[in-house]
C-alpha cells in the first residue's frame, strides 16, 4: 500500500511479484474477520476460478492475477476494527483505473480528499487489474464472496446486467430529483428490473478523429459524414503523405483486435448500416445483409486504408499511431481527446472530432463511460452512497470539468460557459448522445454479455482477417447466439436472401 501525499487517501499497489507469481509480503497477521477469512476467499476463487476455466476462454493467467488481487485486497491495511463513528469510518473504493494511470487515479485522490474534508470519511483506493475480462471476474468474485470488502464499485457501462443481483439499489438511497439530473439514457442503461445499481460518474462515446490540417491541404472542408466519403478522402490523403515521403503514413486507424474494443466498432458499423445491435426485443437479429454489408465493407479497410496490423490493435495502438502523426483518421473514445490534446502533444491544435460516418442509416456511436455501484455486503451501505452521491453529484462533476475530462453525465453542465471554455468537445459529445448513441445490449442480456461479446468480437475478427467470409460468420454466429441465449431469430439468414 501506499499513501497518498496529498491526503489521507490509501491507494493499494498490488505487487508486480503478484502477476509473476511471487509471494507478495503480507505483513503482520490481523485478528478480525476481515484477515482470517482471506485464505478462505482466495481458496474460493480458486475453485470459483477453476470451474469457469474449464468451461470457457479465462485462462490460468486471468485465474493467477485475479486469486492473487482479491488475497492482496482482503489481507492488506484494510484489516482493521470496524466503528460506527463518523470519524473512524474508513470506505474502501475499487476503482477500474489501473496502477500506472496515474493521472486517473491522481485525478480521483484529489475528489477523495474533499470527501474526506466534508464528511470526515477515510477512503481507500483500490486500483483493478489491468484488462476488464480480470476487473470483472475480480469484481464477480469479491461480491460474491460476501465480504464486506470493497464497499464501493466502479461500475462500467457494460456491467450492471451482470453484476446486478450483487448490487444495491440506490433508489431507496438517493432522491428521485438526483437521479434525473443524469442522461436519461444512462440511467436507464445502469437500472435493471426497477433496480438503480450504479449511479454515473462519467460518459464516453466513440468519436472520428480528423487532421484538421491535412483536410485543409488536401481541399477538404468538412470530415466525412458516410463510410464511402471515409474511404475516399483517407484514401486520397494517405496517397499523397506517403508520395512526400511518410511510407507509414495510413488514412485510418481503429480497433481491430478480437475484444470489447473491437465489438463497439462493429456494433457501430451494422448499426449505421441498418443491420441492429445483436439482440433486440428479446430476439437476435444479427444474420441480415446489412450486417454482412457493414463487415465487409471493414475487412476492405485492412491493408488498403488502414495498416495490416490494425486486426491486433486496441484503443492505445491507435492511438499511438495518430499520436505519432502517421494517420489521418482515427475512432476512438472521448479520453483520447482529452490525451490527445494535452500540453506537449504532437497532435494538440492540430485536430477535431466529429460523429463517426454513417451507412445506409445514420451515424452512431456505441455508448461508454462508468458509475459507481455499493455492495450489498458493505458495513457502512449509507456512508457508501454517500460517497457515491458525492463522486457523481453536479459539483464535483462540474468541479473536474473545469480543466480537460471525460464528459460529464448531466445534461445541464454542457450550457456551463466555464465548463465548455474548458472542455470545448463536448458539444459535438452532446449531439451524439441526442442523436447518435447506440447501446451494447448487456443489460438485456445480463451474465450472458460476456460470452456474447466474445463470440461476436471473434466472429468479425475472423472476417478481418480473412479465415471467414462475411456471411459465413454471420450465419454461423447467429446460431451459436440462438443456442447460448435460447432466444428466437428474428431474421431470414441473410444467405437465404
């Protein structure tokens, strides 16, 4: 563990050793609950662990990293004598930000500090593993553990239908107004079955970076607003930057790796297409032409507009590239802005954002962002919401957004001159979310998403690379969906078309 210098905010480091699989020094033995049963817990991940490696794709590696984390969680500082007094109660918070992000977590220690100022309330800081296939089995496993350890959540966007059944519900906490400052589509996507299990804390959509300079070079006013026009002016571009003697220079950059990165692009590319989001009113609609269409037309970008390593990459390798000026467009999420514009970047007032093209239909972009949820296990459930409360209220979202962030999840903060001088994307962000926004269909789905995601993800990485035609892989996964969610087809198979 380490402290934070600025406050009495503990931020745990789990040990590097912990992955190579090391022993991690525990130091000296704790004699309450919390302590004695960590060998239990880490004994029940193991079994809990084992059992879903034999049936599915998390491997020995996720299960070391994962039983590892959550001992080093129930064994640390954290063991101590609970107390009902304000002034000694200590919340401890796990947060998906990972080790090395120290601007996400610097950026959360200070918000933690004036909680702490307020309400008198210690906060320790857990930061996640660093992929979210091992956050979430990390999560899944403390919540079903039943300890009382973490007490708060960060929830991503994807996650309340999972881990739902382990989560309070915040309305029988937080007033009803509170909760309607929030996009409305984000409330709804955090409420299952009645039930709020995560309150918002930041949004997120995916975005169409631009060079505003090469556009001007090249003669172009404004950045395309379909997949053809993106074609032609990356394709127009990168010929003429790679003839000045840029040969690594390419029109698009995305994510193509076989992983959640991967379904946002691709839920993005049918849906504009005309093709649905999966699953829909409780029927699976993927094996369609436009679905099949909007593939294609992406396994067309690999090698062509977009480098051939593009199938290995996720949102950093795409960023890297446009970071290093070797592109001309580039989707990724809102925090690439706030990265790509920082002082010292090479790209800072060399770029612009705008919705992502369009197909057949118009433009969308697949939703992101995450809130904080409170486990039902918590010691302290109302000092926990209270928290929470504070985390995604308007003053301390207004507060952060007073220099570069992630966009807020309350509408009215995007009129706030100070806010938008600051932060001057997040008009084009609040158009998305009024126009644009296409959800991941995990709350409707629940547990299932995972597995879902991965066989969606596998299947239009198989047509990426070639092993698989477009609707070969349609068809096939429309089946496979169809038996692990034993929902009905909505559709003809776009081969019988």
């Amino acid at each position: 563990m380490r402290q934070s210098p600025e406050s009495d905010t503990v931020v745990a480091v789990v040990d590097d050793r912990s992955v190579r699989g090391a022993p991690v020094p525990m130091g000296k033995r704790a004699e309450n609950s919390e302590c004695t049963e960590a060998a239990a817990v880490q004994h029940q991940v193991s079994e809990h662990f084992g059992r879903r490696t034999a049936r599915s794709s998390f491997g020995a590696a996720q299960l070391l990293v994962v039983s590892t984390f959550v001992l080093v969680l129930l064994s640390g500082p954290g063991c101590g004598k609970t107390s009902t007094s304000p002034a000694a109660i200590s919340l401890t918070l796990i947060d998906q930000s990972w080790i090395v992000d120290k601007e996400s977590l610097g950026r959360l220690n200070e918000e933690l500090y004036r909680f702490t100022n307020w309400s008198g309330i210690r906060v320790k800081v857990l930061p996640g593993p660093e992929s979210a296939v091992e956050q979430l089995a990390t999560w899944r496993t403390l919540l079903e553990s039943g300890e009382g350890v973490p007490d708060v959540y960060a929830i991503d966007v994807i996650w309340p239908g999972i881990l739902a059944n382990d989560l309070l519900d915040l309305k029988s906490y937080i007033p009803a107004p509170e909760i309607a400052a929030h996009f409305p589509e984000l409330i709804a996507n955090n409420t299952v079955n009645g039930r709020l299990v995560a309150l918002p804390y930041c949004t997120n959509a995916g975005l169409l970076f631009y060079r505003v300079d090469l556009l001007r070079k090249y003669g172009y006013r404004a950045p395309p607003k379909t997949w053809q026009e993106l074609r032609a002016m990356a394709g127009r571009i990168q010929s003429g930057e790679r003839g000045k003697g840029q040969a690594d220079f390419w029109g698009y950059v995305w994510q193509g790796a076989s992983s959640e990165a991967l379904t946002c692009n691709a839920v993005e590319w049918q849906v504009s297409e005309g093709g649905g989001t999966i699953i829909e009113d409780g029927r699976v609609t993927l094996d369609n032409p436009q679905t099949v269409r909007a593939w294609e037309r992406a396994a067309g970008w690999v090698g062509s507009i977009s480098p051939p390593g593009v199938v290995a990459y996720k949102e950093w390798d795409a960023l890297n590239i446009w970071q290093a000026g070797q592109a001309a467009f580039m989707r990724n999420w809102t925090n690439a802005y706030v990265a790509a514009s920082a002082p010292g970047s090479p790209t800072r007032g060399r770029f612009a954002i705008a919705p992502l093209p369009g197909g057949q239909t118009a433009s969308t972009a697949t939703l992101g962002g995450y809130g904080y949820g409170v486990s039902p296990h918590s010691r302290h459930p109302r000092e926990a919401v209270m928290l929470v409360r504070f985390l995604c209220g308007r003053e301390e979202q207004r507060k952060r957004c007073l220099n570069p962030a992630q966009p807020p999840t309350i509408p009215d903060l995007y009129n706030d001159p100070q806010v938008l001088a600051a932060n001057p994307y997040f008009s084009a962000v609040l158009e998305i979310h009024r126009k644009h926004l296409t959800l991941r269909p995990s709350t409707a789905t629940g547990t299932a998403y995972p597995e879902i995601s991965r066989a969606y993800s596998e299947a239009v990485h198989a047509v990426l690379t070639g092993n698989k035609s477009a609707a070969e892989a349609a068809a096939a996964l429309q089946g496979k969906l169809l038996q692990m969610t034993g929902l009905k087809s909505a559709v003809r198979p776009a081969s019988a078309r």
